[in-house]
C-alpha cells in the first residue's frame, strides 16, 4: 500500500498515483492509519518536514516500510537513525524547484531594482509622481551560493537579462552558465562584487552560519540579499541589523531559521523586506512534477531495477 501524509494531493492525483502503481493508495496520517493500514504500508509519499514531519515512533508504526518518496528537496528533517537501521530507501523531489525558484529570484531581483513598494504607495495615494526612480539590472552582478540545478536555471535566466552572475560552490569547479564559479571559502573575495547576492544553499554543518557580519561588513553597500535556500545559512541577528543601518539595502526572504516566522518577529515591520512563507516552489505544477518523478521512480522500483532510480538519498 501507498500512504501520502500530505492534504495537498488532489484527488484526481491521487487516482493517477493508484492508476499507474495497481496499489492502493491511502491520503491520511500516519497516526490516522488503522493498524491493518500501519502493517500494508510499503512506501510513503510525505513532505517530511514542518506540518508534515515524520518521526521515529511513526516509522515504528509502519514494520512494513521500504521506500519514503519527499515532496521536497530537503530531507534533514526525517529521521535519519531509524531509517538507516531499518535500511529504507528515501528519495526526494531534487531537481523539481528550479523553474519556480528561479522565477522567484529574478522577480526579487526586479522588485527592488525598480523600487516597485514606492510606486504600490504612489498608487495608493493616487499620485502622479516622478519622485520614485528605477534601476536597470543590466551589467549588474549577482553572485548565487549554490550551483546545483537551481542555481543554474537563476543563472540562466539573470544572464538572460545581462547580469553577471558569480557562483560559489565547495569545489570551485567552473560551471557553464556562470561567468565565474569560486569555493565558497572564497566567499571574502567574491562578496564585495556583487550588487545581488542569492543564497540557495542547503542546511548543512559547512553552510549553517555562513553568512554573519563579517561577511556582511565586506559587501557592498545597499547590496540586495535574497535566500531561497535555508533560512540558517545566514546570522539573522546580523542581517536584521544590516537591514536596519542600511548596509543591505533590502532582502526578500523565503526561508527562515524558524519556520512559521513568529508574529513578533521584527521582519515583518520592515520596509525593506519582503516576506514570503516558504512558498517560492509552490506554484501550481509542484505536485504534478514531484509526482511525475515518483511515478518514474516506481518503474524502476517495481522492476528491483533501483540503480536507476533518481535523487536517491545516502545517510551513510
């Protein structure tokens, strides 16, 4: 049996799942599963993180288990030990993100380049002003933490408009689709560069904390930070006071080190922010392409062919 934790399957996608596998397909929690149910899970489809977070004494609950398929691309929030002793096959949906993301990016990019909340508030007072100004993003340069497939689809599409565009990544290996690529313990260097800097770096033990105020006192000034990747690769301490003195011009975060941002928390005050809920992925053909890489993955699953299988995740 197939179990999808998540209420963002439709039912039409649901019957697809169930059409192609010939398995019965169950949409409830795992806590919500009779045991019956908990005995005939074989594969479970979750986001598993945040809402949809799967834990230890869940997984016990399921004796049967032998493949977790993650919505999203991350998987630090499943819970690695049992799924190692137990030797589950986990995949996640890599790879899915970068048209959207990406999207998202240059939009950001846009929406402070051409100062788009003074004009929102010239329109809300219905005046017909020159007083607010735009800027072209042509020759300007963007440096993007992170050259997997979404940083190269944001490359792409910032070259696209004239940019040049610097990646970082850990081997420094040149990438094409970059003018540079440099390691990210170049970081110092490659910082006072840019006029936009974009983080799409996972939470990892090298990438947590990476950005804190020394790297920010060298940036430029009024420099634009944009994070789509994990909200802990910068110091948000030290970004909200950049934010505040004006070293960072402005931000448009995604990602938050504690998700859902807490309604006391001094981001949503400030002007120079734009606030979206971990949403930049989450565009109407989410769920048809991370479930197009699931059904392409049961294939190879169903014939034992698992050297074939993509995005598998190693714990080892």
């Amino acid at each position: 049996m197939i179990v999808c934790t998540t209420l963002d399957l439709s039912a039409e996608m649901r019957q697809k799942i169930a059409k192609e596998t010939q398995v019965p397909v169950v949409q409830r929690t795992i806590n919500e599963l009779s045991r019956r149910e908990k005995n005939a899970v074989e594969i479970l489809i979750t986001y598993g993180n945040f809402d949809d977070a799967v834990t230890v004494e869940e997984l016990r609950q399921l004796p049967g288990l032998k493949w977790i398929h993650v919505l999203s691309s991350g998987t630090e929030q499943l819970p690695i030990t049992p799924i190692k002793d137990k030797n589950i096959l986990v995949t996640s949906s890599k790879g899915i993100h970068a048209i959207p993301i990406s999207e998202y990016v240059i939009f950001a990019v846009l929406y402070f380049a051409k100062h788009i909340p003074q004009f929102i508030k010239l329109q809300e007072q219905k005046s017909w002003s020159y007083t607010a100004g735009m800027s072209e993003v042509y020759g300007k340069t963007l440096g993007v933490l992170g050259t997997g497939v979404i940083g190269l689809e944001i490359a792409r599409k910032a070259r696209a408009l004239g940019m040049r565009v610097i990646g970082v990544n850990r081997s420094g290996r040149h990438m094409v689709g970059f003018d540079e690529v440099h390691r990210v313990q170049q970081l110092k260097e490659i910082v006072p560069c840019c006029d936009y800097i974009c983080s799409a770096l996972p939470s990892t033990d090298e990438t947590r904390n990476l950005i804190d105020k020394n790297i920010i006192q060298l940036m430029k000034d009024q420099v634009i930070f944009i994070n789509v990747g994990r909200g802990d690769v910068i110091v948000e301490e030290h970004l909200l006071e950049a934010l505040r003195t004006g070293k960072i011009g402005g931000a448009a975060l995604d990602v938050f080190k504690s998700e859902p941002l807490e309604v006391q928390h001094p981001f949503w005050r400030m002007k120079n922010v734009l606030i979206t809920p971990h949403a930049s992925a989450r565009t109407n053909m989410y769920m048809f392409r991370a479930l197009q890489m699931f059904l392409e993955n049961f294939r190879y699953y169903q014939q034992n062919a698992l050297q074939f299988m993509v995005n598998k995740v190693d714990f080892h």
